[in-house]
C-alpha cells in the first residue's frame, strides 16, 4: 500500500450533509452543487479521512490505494 488514496463519491446518492468535509476539512469539501468532493485528485492517507467515509449516512464515499488500485474502502 502506498501513502496516498484516490478518494470517490457517488454523486448519485450523496446528500450533502457535510459531515464528510466537517471529519476531514483537509482533504473533503463540498462543491458549488453541495455534494461531497475531494481537494485534490490523490489525498495522503488519513484516519480523518477513513472516518470520514466510514461515517457517510448513505455511504457515497469510496477509498482507493492510489499506488496499487486496491479498494480500501468499503
């Protein structure tokens, strides 16, 4: 596993509570329409940012290993 995560939501489900970018306001935002977004097209791996994934209510977020592809998360 490498240190960075590509970091994906499902704009299709996402209900833009926030809670994503207010666990991980580094790394997660919303965007101009209110859905969940990352910062930057690769993060540095984070427990804030696993956090926040794990605590997404309709589960829209999805962790990659940027250097192997692997799925982190879920």
């Amino acid at each position: 596993m490498t240190d960075r995560w590509t970091v994906a939501f499902d704009r299709h489900i996402c209900v833009g509570t926030g809670l994503c970018a207010a666990t991980a306001p580094d790394a997660l935002d919303l965007d101009e329409n209110g859905k969940g977004c990352a910062t930057a097209e690769t993060l540095p791996a984070s427990e804030a940012v696993r956090d926040a994934a794990e605590s997404c209510p309709v589960e829209a977020i999805t962790i990659t290993d940027a250097g192997t592809g692997e799925r982190v998360f879920p």
